[in-house]
C-alpha cells in the first residue's frame, strides 16, 4: 500500500467523507459547465472553483463541530442572593 493511501486511510471518516463530497460537486459543476458552453477550459474552471467552495464549507463545518470549547463555568445571576452554605 502506497504511502499516500496509508495517509488517507488514517483520516478520520468526517474529513474523508467532506473531501469525496466536495470532490463529487466539483465534478458535477464542471460537467454541468462542460456541457453548457462546450468548452474543457470553463468547466475546469468551474470544477476548481465549485470544489474549493464545497471544501472550505464542509471544513468550517468540521471546524465547528470540532473546536475546542471553554469550560463552562457556573455564574452568579445579578441581584440574585448568594446559596447559604450548610
């Protein structure tokens, strides 16, 4: 197995799913182009640029749902009284 493989096997599953997601929308833009104006160039183009769209949506999603979180702490709400220890 090729190093690059092996890389790609140890991703975790929610990159590698949004990385083939994107990829398939790229294609299909660029398909959908192609066959629109009859040109290889623009549907490259469109491809490129439909795929980079797709990829940093679905990172920022990831990043999102990944991020690390303060802790939340417990605050005091305002002119309430404080809990009398027992």
């Amino acid at each position: 197995m090729g190093h690059a493989m092996r890389t790609l096997l140890h991703l975790p599953i929610e990159i590698a799913t949004a990385f083939f997601f994107a990829a398939s929308i790229g294609v299909g833009s660029g398909v959908v182009a192609v066959s629109y104006t009859h040109r290889l160039g623009d549907g490259l183009r469109t491809a490129l640029i439909a795929f980079l769209a797709a990829a940093a949506s679905f990172g920022y999603a990831i990043w999102r749902n990944h991020r690390p979180r303060p802790k939340r702490t417990a605050r005091r709400v305002r002119g309430a009284p404080a809990m009398a220890s027992r």
